[in-house]
C-alpha cells in the first residue's frame, strides 16, 4: 500500500498561488492566451479611463463607474491566474517532495583496476560502474551487472515492499534516488547529470515542458476565433448606437466584449490541462506529456498482456502428466532436470514439485551442463546435458517441432494431454529429452479478480480489448473468456503485437498498451499510448510516453479514466462557459440600448434595475464564476462508463442547460444587492 502523499493543497501552496497571479498579469505570458490577453487589454484602457474619464473623448459616466469595471476586469484577470497557478502550485509541491530524494549522495566508483573510489553523485557520467552495498542509496539511474538484491522504491513510488533486481532480464533497471534494503549490486549508469530518470519526473511534475494537446491547441484557436468575432460584433454596434443616439461608454464596451467572449473557460483552460497531468502523477503514472494524458482518454483499442495484466502471473507447477508409456517418476525426473538451471518463478516452481514428489538433485550433478535460455523464437529453454543428452521444456508445438527435426514421434495422446490442461485455464509445457517426449507440465494462472467487470466498463465505452499471449489457442480462449476480453491474440511474438497495433491504427483507432521488457519497448513506441513498468527495463521506459511508478499492468485501465476525466471536464466546462454568453446577452444588450429602443423591453426578461446595474452585475457574475468553477478544473468532471452519445447528452443537458439557468439567477441576485446597497 502507498504511503500516505502530501496534502494536495496546503497555505504555502495557495499563498504562493495568489502571488504568481500577479506575475502572470506579465503581457509576454498573457498573449499565450488570447481571450485573457484581449480581457488585459481591456483592463489597462479602464485602468486609464479611471484615470482621465475623458481620455477618449467626452463622457456621460464618472469615475466611479469606470473605477468598478477596472477592478472586476482586474479580479477576472487574477482569478484566471489563480487557477493555472494553484494547478502549477500542485506540481511544484511534489516536485519539491521528490528533489528530497535526490540530494548529493557518495558513489563508491569502481576504477579500472577494481579499486574503489568514493565520489560525488553529480559526477557520475554515462557508462561509469558503481557499487551500492545495503542501507546504501543508488547514486543514479542505471542497470544491474551483478548481483541481486531487494530495492526499497517508496521514494519514488511510494510503495513501502521492496522489489527484487538482478544483473540480466527484465527487471535489471534501478532508479537513482532508491535505495539497496538487501545485499549488493554492481550497477552501470545509464545517465548523464540532469538526464536521469528523477530528474525528468521533476521537470514533468512542476509542468515546466507542459505543452498544449492538439485538442487544447484546436480549443484555444476556437475561443481566439470567437474572440475575433465578439470583438467586430462590439465595433459594429458603435455606429449602430450612433445612429440610434444612443451613448456608448468605452468601459460599457469593453464590460460587454469582456462578458460575451469565452472568457470562462478561457481562464481555467490550462489550468484543466495542468490538473489533468496532476491527476495521473497523482495515481503515481508519470506522463511525458500532456498529449499522452489526452490521448489516453480517445483510446479505442487496448493491447495487454495475459501475463501478469490479465492473471496474476505467477504460473505454479501443479501436475506432471506423463504421455503413454512413461511413467510418472520419469516425466518428474525430466522435468527437474529441465528447470534445475531455470531462475524464472516458473522454473523454480517445478523444481519445487518434483521436491514435493520425492526427487532430489545436487548442483554437483549439473555443474558442465551447457543451460539453453528461453527465448521469444524458440519458445523452449532447458539444458544440454555433460553426456550428450538435451533436456527441452517449452511450448507444446515448440517441443513437437523439436523433437521431430530429431527424427523423433510425437505420442498420440500428447494433443489430449495438452487440450485437457487448456480447457481448464491451465498453461501446458511439454518435456523433451533428446528426441522422446516424456509428457506434460501442467502450469496454473489465475485470472485477477475483478478483472472481467471492468473490461465490460470498458466495452460499454466503446472500447475494444485484446489479450496477447505465448500460450496456445486453446489456453488463450479459456483464459480470454473467463477475463472477458473482446479478442486474444495466441503463441503471440514481439513483433505480432507491432502488428495488431499496427492494423488498429490503419483503421483510424488509437491503441493502447502496457509493458516491461525490452522486447515490448517497439510496440509501446507504436502504441499511441504506451505504460511502461518501472520495475521494467530501460528500453522500455524510454519507449513508452507513461511510466508506472507502481508497476501495475492494470493501472492502464484506470489511466484511461483520467484522461477521459480531462476531455470531459474541458468539453463540460466549454459547453458551460459558452452557454453563460446567453444569459450575459439578455441581461446587457437590452439594457444598453432600451432607452433609445422601449421595445428591447421584451428582452430584459430579468428586469435589471438599472443598464449599470445590468452591466456591473454581468461582469461581476462573469468574474466570479472563474473561481466558483476552480475546484471542478481541479478535481475534474467526474467521469461515469457510458456510450459517447449518451455522455454527451448528460453534459449538454448539465453544462449547457445549466449554463445558461446559473447566470440568469447569479445576475439577478447581484442586480438585486447592488441595487440595494444603493450602489449603482
């Protein structure tokens, strides 16, 4: 269980966010954001105005009213900034909690002549050797050469059980800034000072090389566009009221400007964008980008692997089922002989069996024995014997091709055997000795619980789900309908899950999976969105655009969620911020011009007491609905499984309906204070 995190939002964290507001009032970092910077704009003219009323020209209006529309342009503009400052504010307190870890520890370097000598961690370079004793802290990221031993990640992870690493494999990557709770290592640095794994999490997580999804790009344009049409609407409306003869204040225009564009959203934009990245770091995922974070909300197909995803992964040895004519002490005896040399929990499995079973060995016995690795071509590992014998475990059709390149016969009941152990979920091994097949191991995996409701949750979004597997047809169908996945991909190869990938994104579908080896690092490239697990291989996570940090296969499935969280929040509160402009518009326009027009009567449906009640009261709605909607930007619209069109009918009918009501009655009651107070 993760330890406990820092509290989200602390004083120094909102005190620090207040002041970076006025920071941000810097022109250079408004004009990143067009609706704000024309809001700015309009800031300083009325800062003006409350200066010289008649700076522009004569004027009906005393400084007074200008004055109140300068400071709720102003407060408009700081509220904007609190929320992306609040958002950043989060980031950079984690940021600060992780730099804890990497203080200037001592690496013990190994010379040339395999002497030691003790260095600063900051020297470390790409390539040096370094060794890391118990209690000690590994100086930087690298992989094991030698050794295994137990690493205590909870500075990174949070998880307080240690892992265990090895020189070779899969799981041979460390991360500098964790710490050795067991034994020793020999690690190679893999990083150069400021490229280190922790380093790029630091900058990630303060969001200092955030940069805009191309939906938050296409978003920004959109509010710009619709600035730029408010803005030629408000100039045509000059000659209108000239010709009307009717007065138009320029503070009246620029409080009209500022209320009818999107400044809402225009304001919590990146503040959304920044707490939607929060929010999976938050879950202990790191994200390379936003883009990573978006794009995992649009995924339509998911790749994953059975193995350790989909089951457990923790495949035992229950049964020795010898083939015809052999008899159980002799498929034991080989199987024990093929796993001796075998360090995978598979291999240690079945030498424990063959214990339980009454079969001894001694390492004496295979101390010449030549041990033949597994790997993804052959799909079979085992041992060559000091006498010439060959000892082979792997795929049943692994080991029938074997064995009749040797020239030997496969036993009828072979396929039974094999078809049996399938059908119940199991994984079948064939066992080999030269070219006679002795019989069958029987491999047992267990499917996650829970597992087979939420790929259901994930159908009902349109979401398809595909299993990978090395296993066998028959295994991969029994295992896939029990997980409950939409389609299984069998005796599956590195580059057949480039494939899939491949043939899903030929058909205009953003593919998602999960991996740590280095033979996955190719697919999660492909993959629009690939999880790579920390406890994974360099190659990997280089390869990948998410990390892990828990090393949880099935986390992909709730990162899913987040980013379906951040599309949502930013379409709700679009949808809501554009529906406000309705509410604005019948509480302004009627009052600017009904003096000059009695029949734009019908339209002041809220009957303001007053146009500068009208317009006061719109723009200080207009204002203070920013830092009303900062919690849902923070927190995110809460996302609920369903179809993409009845999603979108629940947030029209929430965000757009509502975004219209919620004005009409905020409106109303600051008409009705302001009115009272005798105000305007």
């Amino acid at each position: 269980m993760a330890v406990e995190r820092k509290k989200t939002l602390t004083k120094e964290i909102v005190n620090q966010a207040i002041a970076d507001s006025f920071k941000k009032l810097n022109p250079w970092v408004m004009i990143k954001n067009p609706v704000m910077f024309v809001v700015e704009v309009g800031t300083v003219i009325t800062f003006l105005l409350s200066l010289a009323p008649d700076l522009f020209g004569s004027t009906e209006v005393g400084r007074a009213y200008n004055i109140a529309v300068f400071l709720i342009l102003l407060f408009t503009l700081l509220f904007a900034n609190f929320a992306e400052a609040l958002a950043e504010g989060r980031g950079k307190a984690q940021a600060d909690s992780l730099r804890k870890t990497k203080s200037d520890t001592k690496a013990r370097l190994v010379q040339k002549d395999g002497s030691y000598k003790e260095v600063s961690s900051t020297t470390l370079r790409k390539g040096d050797i370094v060794r890391i004793e118990i209690g000690e802290i590994i100086p930087s990221d690298g992989e094991i050469i030698e050794g295994l031993a137990s690493i205590d990640e909870s500075a990174i992870t949070g998880e307080s059980a240690p892992v265990i690493k090895e020189a070779g494999g899969d799981f041979s990557s460390v991360t500098g800034g964790t710490r050795v709770a067991s034994d020793y290592i020999v690690v190679k640095v893999t990083t150069d000072p400021g490229e280190s794994f922790l380093d790029r999490m630091i900058a990630l997580v303060e969001g200092a090389k955030r940069q805009k999804t191309p939906n938050e790009i296409a978003l920004t344009t959109l509010l710009a566009v619709l600035t730029l049409i408010f803005l030629i609407v408000i100039m045509t409306m000059v000659p209108m009221a000239q010709y009307l003869n009717v007065k138009l204040e320029i503070s009246t225009l620029i409080a009209l400007l500022v209320c009818l564009i999107p400044t809402t959203i225009g304001g919590l934009l990146s503040a959304i964008g920044i707490a939607g990245m929060d929010r999976v770091t938050q879950f202990n995922v790191l994200a390379m980008s936003g883009k990573a974070v978006e794009a995992a909300g649009d995924i339509d197909t998911m790749i994953l692997d059975k193995t350790g995803t989909i089951t457990f992964g923790n495949r035992m040895a229950s049964e020795f089922v010898p083939v015809a004519g052999v008899i159980a002490k002799d498929i034991t005896f080989a199987a024990l002989q093929a796993s001796v040399k075998d360090e995978t929990p598979e291999g240690r499995s079945i030498v424990e069996l063959a214990n339980k079973l009454g079969e001894s060995w001694q390492t004496s016995a295979y101390e010449g024995a030549e041990v033949v690795e597994f790997t993804a071509e052959t799909r079979m590992s085992g041992l060559n014997l000091v006498g010439g014998s060959k000892v082979r475990k792997g795929a049943v059709d692994a080991i029938k091709k074997y064995v009749s390149a040797l020239g030997g016969k496969i036993p009828n009941d072979l396929e039974t055997i094999t078809n049996r152990i399938a059908k119940a979920g199991g994984t079948p091994l064939a066992v080999a000795i030269n070219e006679r097949i002795y019989g069958v191991i029987y491999l047992k995996d267990t499917v996650k619980p829970g597992l087979k409701e939420r790929f259901a949750e994930l159908r009902s979004m349109g979401i398809k789900t595909v299993m990978c597997t090395g296993d066998n047809p028959l295994t991969a169908a029994t295992i896939a309908l029990e997980a409950g996945v939409d389609e299984f991909i069998a005796e599956a190869k590195p580059e057949d899950k480039i494939a899939a990938i491949k043939k899903e994104q030929q058909e205009g579908k953003l593919v998602a999976m999960t991996g740590d080896g280095t033979n996955d690092a190719p697919a999660l490239a492909q993959a629009d969105v690939g999880l790579a697990m920390n406890s994974g291989t360099m190659a990997a996570k280089e390869a990948a655009n998410m990390i892990d940090l828990d090393s949880d296969p099935t986390k992909l499935l709730s990162v899913i969620s987040i980013g379906k969280q951040l599309l949502i929040t930013r379409g709700a509160l679009t949808t809501f911020s554009i529906a406000n402009d309705i509410a604005k518009y019948f509480a302004i326009i009627p009052a600017m011009f009904i003096l000059a027009m009695p029949q734009l009567q019908a339209l002041n449906i809220m009957n303001l007491a007053s146009p500068e009640s009208a317009i006061l009261s719109a723009l200080i709605f207009n204002a203070i609905i920013i830092p009303l909607l900062i919690p849902i930007a923070m927190k995110g619209v809460k996302y609920r499984a369903m179809s993409a069109d009845r999603l979108l009918s629940r947030n029209v009918l929430l965000y757009g309906i509502g975004g219209v009501i919620v004005p009409f009655i905020g409106i109303k009651v600051i008409d009705m204070i302001l009115h009272g107070l005798n105000i305007v």
